[in-house]
C-alpha cells in the first residue's frame, strides 16, 4: 500500500498497515500542534504515552518549578513506537476519549539510530 503525503517533512515508515487511525495508510487527518517527546509506557493496545519536560514560573516564589506534560498518543503498527524511543506527536481528531494526538514518527530509538 502506498504512502500519503501529510503535509510534512517526515520519513514515511518503511512497514505497511491497515490501520484506519494511520496518517500515512489509513483516513486520518493530522492538523493543529506539533510536540516531540520520548515514550514512557506503550502496553495499551495501538497507544503509547509520551512524556515531555517543561518549566513552570512560580510568580509567589520568583522561581521555577518542573513539570512534565504527560499525553496518550496513537501508535500506528507501521511506526511501532517502543519505550525510550524519541518520537514527534501531531494533533487530530478526536480517535477515543483520550486520545487526540498521534505519532508521526520515530526520531531516536532506543538503539541509538533514526
């Protein structure tokens, strides 16, 4: 099966899927922000949980505070996501009631490579 275009500079993945929720092979849409974080957790069927660090300003204190934003993101099968993995997320619609982003796709491994 052949890959869309989505509108961006990314690799497309070598694997082909019949995922319907796939930006590349199946119907869905990407369009709004764009994040890149690493994958903390993926035993959820075809969603893997992407974590990234932030600073918060603590206007009481005149400091900063760490946080870390925590979002579910779909995984399609041709990219495969794994934990550790450095990956770019891109928003969509709605695909459950958690989630609304979905991975596009792999810039680190957990390997080292691209």
């Amino acid at each position: 099966m052949k890959s869309k275009n989505i509108g961006l500079e990314v690799t497309k993945p070598k694997a082909d899927c019949k995922d319907r929720h796939c930006p590349f092979h199946g119907s869905l849409k990407v369009r709004g922000r764009i994040f890149k974080g690493k994958v903390v957790k993926s035993g959820m069927h075809k969603t893997v949980i992407v974590e990234w660090p932030r600073l918060f300003y603590f206007s009481k204190y005149e400091r900063f505070e760490k946080k870390r934003t925590r979002i579910k993101a779909h995984n399609p099968k041709c990219i495969n996501a794994k934990v550790n993995d450095e990956v770019m997320l891109m928003e969509s619609r709605p695909i459950s009631k958690t989630k609304n982003f979905v991975v596009i796709e792999v810039m680190k491994n957990e390997s080292g490579t691209s």
